[in-house]
C-alpha cells in the first residue's frame, strides 16, 4: 500500500509570473547576497543615514548595559572596602533608658576585649560628654565649661565656649573609622590603663585652639583639668563629628565626667566577610552576663537596594533603547520601501528574466537584513567606545559582558529583519507589466 504524496499548494503569488513549460529559475543565495551588499554598497550616504536610528539603537542599548555593570562593580568594590567591614555596637540599655544617665553597658577595655575576635582589625568605644562648670552638677544645661588653651584662673585663656565638644573614645575606635593623623599618636592601651591626662584633638578643633603640632607638647584645659595632647587629627573618617572634639581617653573622662549624655557606640573594623559574624559575637565578647543591653548592627545588605535601583533605571534606559531601535526599524522599513518603488523597473527586468516573486522578496529582505545587522555592529561598537571613554573618565575599571557584543548584533539583525518584511512583500506583488513601464 502506498501513501499518498500529500504536499501544501504553494502560494499562486510566488509562481505567477512563471511562463508556462518554462524552467523553474533559481537564484544562488551566494548571487543574492552578492547583489544585496552591491545594491547598498552603490548608495553609501542614504544606507548609512537609514541605519542611523539602528546604530543609535543598539549603541545605547550596550552603553547603558555596560556603564550599569560597571558603575555597580565601582560601588560594590566601594561598598566591600568601607561599608561592609564595619560594625557599630550600641548601648540598648542606655538607649532605651535615656533619661538615666547611671546606665553604662560598655566594659572599660572595650578594644581589648574585642580585638582577639578572629575577623577584627581594630575596635574601640566613642561617646560624647556633657562638661559642666565646677559649681554645676553634670547635665545641667546652659553652662558648660570652656575648653581653652591657656588656664582660665590666669584671665588669659583663649576659651571657645560651645564651639567645641568632649567626647570620650579608644585610639581603636579612631582607626576602625579610617581616621588619619596630622601629627602625634592617638591613644593606646597604657594611656586607657592608667587614666594618663591626655587628648587628641579634631581638626577643627587644633585649629580653634591654635594647635599646630604636638612637639611642644601643647596642653589643653577643659575648664580646670590639662591635657596633654599627644595627637591631632588630619581626617576623622567615618566619625566626622569628631572634627571640632576634645577626645579623652574613654575611662578617665567618665571617671571625671560621668556616663555619656548619648547613649555610648563601639565601633569595630573587621576583614572582608566577617562582618555578620562578628556582629553577633561581639555583645558577648563585651558582656557575657548581659549581652542583651549591647546592640550589634551589622552593616546594611545594600545588594537588594542597589539592585532594585539598577534595575529601575535599567528599565527606563533601555526603554528608551528601545524607542530608538524602533525609530531605527520605521527608518529602514521607509527607505526600503522607497526603494521599492524606485528600483520597480529593476524589479520588472528581473521578473522579466524568469525571477519569481519569492526572489524578489528575499533580495530586498537580504538588504534590509545586511544594513539592520550593520547598523547593530557599528551601534555595539560605538556602545563599547562609550562605556570604555566613561569608565576611564571616571576611572574605573570597565566592565562589560561578552554577550553584549553578540546581542546588540542580534538586535539590528531582527530589526533589519522586521523592518524589511512589508517592502519586501510589496516588492513581490509588483506586477511585471507595471514595473517594465518605469524602466
């Protein structure tokens, strides 16, 4: 038993211009392409202005891409150095008991204690005082004690009032917040141990107190207590609001000074990685009976953050990508389909010749496909340049995947594909006697 030799009709329009009895005709694709790249070669400024939305297209469609992926790798190697490596340890108790000023959670030897955690570069403790006048009690606002370079009982002091804070810190918590000398030391653990009378002073502060270096070993007075001060400040790091501060060693000013007026924050560096991990062990490093009254606070997972932020910008960039590849497909569906109409007597020849319509359909889908894909190579390469001359005017390092290279491309080619379908078409349905009249 024999199956029937079942076919699909072919579509009439495709062989209805072939003479009856002739023989089929055929066109090498080799011809065809041969032909389509000649047809644009000979039309140099119209096929380049056709591709121009297709090039503009495909150029910020990588350029966006690849200044996204770059700008996110200089923020996450940023984000790795400075903000995942450090955590803050807060005073719960004090914090949710502010208005007692009895409550201190902290240990004296904070930078000790929490240094021998494997994962912490340094660690040290940073509070804030309120220093009242001798005659006052601690807190009583409105009166603080000066803060001068001279001794106040002389007449001659150069005192500054207000202007200037005392704040209680370990030389740890000013390396952990990447602070930076000017001159001098800060403090260590013998200054910590035995309440040595010294200070280091802030920028702003050296420079209200006129403290220029520390070999002279200038003295500063907070009302009637001297301190040496054996460190100024070039840069106060990630505690800017050290800058105009008097810092005591962390026992010895509340020894004179009482508990904080804030609550009390230790700040801790750690290796890359370590963060999280130190973060929960750090409040029983400091307080194994009570680690409930200290707080870690890891540092923030800003991935999610930053990843919905690309990705909304993303969204609204390659839309207007988009945008413009479209402009870029209508660009070239317009010029094709002037083409068209300019080349019917072209079109009538080849008919003419025995070319059926479907291979008038293919060589002008061939042109409309050559110049979408060369207008997504010129736009990939233009995108490429962009991203290269952003990344080094900022200098970073570029960053750029692969795959751009081979979809923006592939973007031109479907656009070209697209745009070429209806010309095409009503290049193939252009009838033989009416194309001949325009030769």
């Amino acid at each position: 038993m024999k199956w029937p030799n079942l076919k699909w009709p072919r579509p009439q329009w495709l062989h209805r211009h072939q003479p009856a009895g002739a023989a089929p005709s055929r066109v090498r694709s080799r011809d065809q392409l041969r032909e389509a790249v000649a047809s644009i070669a000979c039309r140099p400024v119209r096929s380049l202005l056709t591709i121009t939305g297709t090039v503009l297209g495909c150029a910020a469609f990588v350029a966006i891409l690849g200044l996204t992926d770059t700008a996110r790798g200089q923020i996450t190697s940023r984000f790795n150095e400075l903000e995942a490596t450090t955590v803050t340890v807060v005073d719960a108790n004090a914090q949710a008991n502010q208005a007692d000023r009895t409550i201190y959670s902290f240990p004296d030897d904070v930078g000790a204690r929490l240094r021998p955690l494997n994962g912490v570069v340094d660690a040290g403790v940073y509070f804030s005082l309120y220093v009242a006048r001798p005659a006052l009690t601690p807190g009583q606002s409105g009166d603080r004690a000066t803060i001068a370079n001279r001794p106040q009982s002389d007449g001659l002091g150069s005192a500054t009032g207000a202007s200037l804070t005392v704040w209680g810190t370990e030389g740890g918590a000013l390396a952990a917040a990447g602070a930076s000398l000017a001159s001098g030391v800060w403090f260590d653990d013998f200054h910590l141990l035995t309440d040595q009378p010294v200070a280091v002073l802030g920028p702003a502060a050296a420079a209200s107190l006129g403290v220029a270096t520390v070999r002279t070993n200038p003295t500063v007075f907070v009302g009637d207590d001297s301190y040496t001060v054996i460190g100024l400040l070039a840069d106060c790091g990630a505690l800017p609001e050290l800058g105009n501060a008097v810092m005591l060693p962390a026992p010895l000013a509340r020894q004179r000074y009482g508990n904080p007026t804030n609550p009390a924050h230790a700040l801790i560096r750690t290796d890359l990685g370590a963060a999280r991990l130190i973060a929960r062990q750090a409040p029983y490093a400091l307080d194994q009976s009570h680690p409930e009254n200290l707080s870690a606070v890891p540092p923030p997972d800003w991935s999610m953050v930053t990843d919905d932020v690309n990705a909304s910008l993303n969204g609204l960039l390659l839309g207007l990508a988009a945008v413009a590849l479209i402009i870029g497909c209508v660009a070239i569906a317009n010029t094709t389909l002037v083409a068209v109409m300019e080349r019917a007597g072209e079109i009538g020849l080849r008919q003419a010749l025995g070319a059926k319509p479907v291979h008038i359909m293919v060589q002008f889908l061939t042109e409309s496909v050559i110049l979408g894909l060369l207008g997504g190579v010129l736009g990939s390469a233009v995108g490429v340049a962009a991203v290269i001359v952003g990344a080094v005017a900022r200098q970073w390092t570029p960053v750029l995947d692969p795959w751009l290279l081979l979809l923006a491309p592939a973007a031109g080619l479907v656009v070209g594909a697209l745009a070429g379908l209806y010309p095409a078409w009503r290049a193939s349905r252009l009838p033989p006697a009416t194309a001949l009249q325009r030769l």
